[in-house]
C-alpha cells in the first residue's frame, strides 16, 4: 500500500480512528506546550493551554475523522 494511496473498500473502525486521534494529539501536545512555553517562558501558562485546547481540538478531530470516513467523495471501490 503506497502513502496516501489507500482506497480499500472497508470503512476504518472506530477504535482505529480514536487510536490515530490521540496519537496525533501526542505530537500537538508537545508542539503546543514548546510553543508557548518558547513565549511565554512560564510552564503554568503552557500547561493550562496545552489542557484546555487540546480536551477541545481532540474531540472535534475524531468528529472529523468519522465524518470523512462516511463521506463517499474521492473513494473508489476495490474489485
């Protein structure tokens, strides 16, 4: 299977979707925390927002992840 090229004809799972969702939200976490803290210089600051935004952006990522995977557009089916 080439990156990007997936085009099965079964629907991901909901655990697979949850799984992809909390490891991205891994790597958004240590950005996010970096970033602020690069700002700001205050670890209190970083952590509140790392907390806050990413409870949020998770939850709608997952929203989004199974969205997309009922939305037929772009698919094609595998004889």
């Amino acid at each position: 299977m080439a990156l990007g090229g997936n085009r099965s004809r079964f629907r991901e799972n909901f655990k697979r979707s949850v799984v992809k969702a909390v490891s991205y939200r891994v790597i958004i976490v240590a950005a996010d925390f970096t970033a602020v803290y690069l700002f700001t210089h205050n670890t209190d600051v970083a952590t509140g927002f790392v907390i806050v935004s990413n409870v949020y952006t998770t939850v709608l990522y997952l929203v989004h992840e199974r969205f997309w995977d009922r939305v037929g557009w772009g698919k094609a089916s595998v004889a």
